[in-house]
C-alpha cells in the first residue's frame, strides 16, 4: 500500500509492507555540484504534486571498496550529483501524533566512502521495535572534508547537519518526535556523530548520540587540513582553492585521494599530518574555529554536551579486519610491533610484556591488533567516557565480542561487525547465516531502549543492569556468551596509555 506525506519542500509517496512504510531517496538538499559545488548545502527546489519516494537515491562521488574488502562491505555506487537525500523507516506517519523516538544513522567508511541507502542499513526493523529510522547519504572526500584556501571547511558536516534540520522540521508528519532524536553511527559515522556534540548549530537538533567504534580524537586542525589538500590537490594536477577544486572532476579527486592514503600509510609525522599519518584516513573533520571550534574530545572534556546522553563503544578486535582479510597476519614481526608502540609514544618493553601477559600465546599479530583497536578505538572511547564522567554526564559503554565465522575465525568480533546485529539485517558475509537473532534483538532492544529514554536496556531482563562509567569503570560485554557488566576490563593495557593517548 502507497501512502503520501507532507513535507515543507512538497508530499513524498513511500510504500507500506508488514506494518513499515519506507519512503526512500527524499531530497533534503539541493544537488552540490555546477554552481553549488564545494560550497555549503543549500535547501532543495519544492515541488508540486506528489513525489515518488519508493527508490534510493544516488550515493556521493566515492571510490568504493578493493577486494578484498569489497567481499566484505557492500559497494554503495552508483553515485550521482543528487546525492544528498535520505530515507525514513516508519511504522505509524500521520497516526502516532510525532511522538516515536527517532533513530538518525550516519554511515561509516573512512570519511570517503558509503552511503544510507546500503541493504545493512535497511531501518525496517527498527521502526517495526517503535522508532521512526532515518539513514542519509552526506558528501564525502575532497567534496566534503577538503579545505580550499579560500573556502569553507567541514562541507559533509554542514551536509549532516542539514539533514537534521529536515528532521526538526519534518519528522513528526512521518510519526516522530522532534524532540527525542539519537544520532547514531559506526567508524567515521560515530566519529561525525560525537564531532556533532561539539558543534554548537548542530546540538539542539539531537538529544541523544550512540557511537559505535569512534570517539572525539579524529579530527584535524586548520593547518594540517591545508597541507593535506594541498598534497591533494597536486595530485590531482589543480591548486587547492575553492575555483581549482570545484573545476576538477569528482574521479580526478577520488584517484588523488586515494594516492594520498597510500602515501601517509607509510609516514608517521604526526607533527605534519595529524591523524592521518600512518594510518588508512585522510581527510577528517577540521577543527576550523567556525563550524568546529575544538576538538571534539577536548569540548567535551571541558564540559561541552553534558546534556546529550551517550551510549559508546567499540568491538573487541577491531584491526583484526584490516588485517587478516588481506593477508598481513603472518608478515607481522614483534619488531613491527615494538616500532609501532615506540611510534605511539609508548615504552616498548613494559607495553608488550603488558599485552602478553594478557594473551598467552598470542602471535605477533594478535599483539599488534590489540595495539591498535585500543589506539584507535577503545582508549578514545574510554577517554571521552572518562570526561563525561568528570563532569556527572552519564555514558553508557559497551564492548562486542561475537566472534565473526569468516575466515576460518581469524577476524574475531572485527570492525563493522555488529552493525546487522543493531538493524536487524544478518545473513552477511561477515555474520555467515547462522548469526544469533537473539542477539540482534537484545542489541536492537537496548539501542532503541536509549533512544526512547536514554537508558538503554531490553525489557523481561534480557540485559543485566547496565550502570553507567563512573568511578567503577563499567563496561557491558555481550557477545561471547550472557552479557556481563564488567569492572575496568583490560585495565593494565589501559593504564599505559595515561597521558599518552
């Protein structure tokens, strides 16, 4: 069955199955390209009439997935100029009054690839458990984490944002509560979503943020955002202005981008390149004094967003997916190791005797995996609960330990991996077919528990009582058995990480 909705660019028609009305690839900015291009989103043209809303529409210009990745994560292409659109799952639009929680989804992939409309995402599920899903696609790469030098930092930011304006003003004619939205996300979508708290336009327009596997620590300063589109840009054979970028092709940008990752993976000049040295990211959010004025961690630690609720956390092997799909798991030496805790800032001897012992009989990789999953993802996460906690906000942090079955079980409870069990949509390749339901149904019971109020649980007492980080240093565990609440796990890992990270 078709049913139509009003919004304030024109009625949308979505279509209704088992109790869930989709209405998919609504336009909630203009297309950011000819004249729009490398500039902030600006509103949609109205319509009259009724505007089918039963397709997804094109995802932003990025380069997709290699393999093996791209056996792994699915491809988010064709991308397109209408890119910037977005779904909205509902069970009740125009019959529950706007008073459904809504859950407001920011996709990962490394701040350059992805997109709200991939099959993971779908967000029947949730709205079938009592929420009103919203998943969108924003600009990404060079179109939207370049700084030109003479134009406007931070445009896949301005694009979220946007996105939630439409929401505020349009949610409630599709049976949801402005008032009660969570911005969700997972790697660089949690990343945006806890940069967002930071962002002073950006938090009435939530009330409520879940991240999942990213923190407040990815950003770049205004400086190493010029060198790095600088670099871009001379590899894309253009100047790093405003005229020079909006002049070069998408494709042209997405090859420099990707030329420009594969160069920082082999430097480690934090000094020069910030966050992205060393690693698989490039362009990131910039702290640009505009849109945002400080690093997310430290507003937050100075008290900035205390009134947002959090829910965070981060999977218990995390690097284990870029590493054990493309074969690096037996190049890996404990002198690769003992360089890269040196290149942390950490004492080598002291901090690989610390992770040993915690893992007897852990090859090289395993120890390098640890290494990393906690650099990049769970001490950050510990760090911004830690804030919060300083200042009595309450956060509520989680670790995910399914193991997925892929690759013979090498990968463990990986990057990405509990995204199906949050919506629902297992039978991936990382899952395999025979994923625990109930699992995903205590996961989506939890998540959707903390949207309608802040506190996340599932009702009959499928969860133990889940306090929030403070003193104790709660951590719920769920996945390698009943879930457990955990007190200060891994605490000598994360002791040697004070003041460092």
């Amino acid at each position: 069955m078709d049913i139509t909705v009003p919004t304030s660019h024109g009625t949308v028609r979505g279509r209704q199955r088992h109790g869930v009305t989709a209405f998919l690839g609504i336009r909630y900015a203009a297309p950011p390209f000819g004249p729009r291009r490398m500039r902030p989103p600006q509103p949609p043209e109205p319509w009259t009439g009724v505007r089918d809303a039963l397709e997804y529409g094109p995802s932003a210009p990025q380069p997709g997935y290699r393999p093996p990745i791209s056996d792994l994560l699915p491809d988010a292409r064709p991308w397109g100029e209408d890119c910037l659109c977005l779904n909205v799952w509902t069970p009740g639009p125009g019959r529950t009054g706007g008073s459904l929680p809504v859950m407001v989804w920011i996709h990962g992939g490394a701040f350059r690839n992805g997109a709200g409309s991939l099959p993971l995402y779908d967000g029947t599920r949730l709205a079938a458990d009592g929420t009103v899903c919203v998943t969108l696609n924003y600009r990404l790469g060079a179109e939207g984490f370049a700084l030109p030098a003479d134009g406007t930092a931070n445009l896949g930011l301005l694009d979220m944002i946007a996105a939630l304006e439409w929401v505020r003003e349009n949610i409630a004619a599709f049976g949801g509560d402005p008032d009660r939205v969570t911005v969700f996300g997972e790697s660089a979508g949690a990343m945006s979503a806890v940069t967002l708290m930071a962002v002073e336009r950006a938090r009435p327009l939530f009330r409520r943020v879940i991240a999942q596997s990213g923190a407040g620590h990815h950003t770049h300063p205004a400086d190493v955002a010029r060198r790095l589109t600088e670099r871009l840009a001379a590899l894309a054979g253009t100047r790093p202005t405003l005229e020079g970028l909006a002049a070069t092709p998408p494709e042209r940008l997405i090859t420099a981008n990707t030329a420009l990752a594969q160069e920082l993976a082999g430097s480690h000049d934090r000094d020069r390149w910030g966050e992205a040295a060393g690693g698989t990211l490039t362009l990131l959010p910039v702290v640009d004094g505009t849109t945002l004025t400080a690093r997310p961690a430290d507003a937050l630690a100075a008290g900035h967003a205390t009134g947002t609720d959090l829910l965070l956390g981060t999977n218990s092997d995390e690097f284990r997916f870029f590493l054990v799909p493309v074969g690096r798991e037996h190049r890996v030496t404990e002198a690769a190791v003992r360089a890269l805790l040196a290149s942390y800032g950490l004492a080598p001897d002291p901090a690989l005797a610390a992770y040993r012992a915690a893992r007897p009989g852990a090859t090289p990789a395993d120890l390098l995996s640890a290494v990393v999953t906690d650099h990049a993802y769970r001490i950050p996460a510990l760090r911004l609960a830690e804030a919060r906690a300083a200042h009595g906000a309450d956060t509520y942090l989680y670790e995910f330990a399914w193991p997925s079955p892929a690759f013979d079980g090498r990968l463990g409870a990986c990057h990405t991996l509990e995204i199906p069990f949050v919506f629902g949509t297992l039978g991936t390749a990382l899952t395999g077919p025979d994923a625990p339901a109930g699992l995903s149904d205590r996961m989506r019971g939890a998540w959707t528990a903390f949207a309608r109020d802040g506190r996340p649980g599932t009702a009959g007492g499928q969860l133990p009582a889940w306090p929030p980080y403070g003193t104790e240093r709660a951590v719920l565990r769920l996945g390698d058995g009943p879930a457990t609440v955990r007190r200060d796990p891994a605490r000598a890992e994360r002791l040697l990480w004070q003041q460092v990270r």
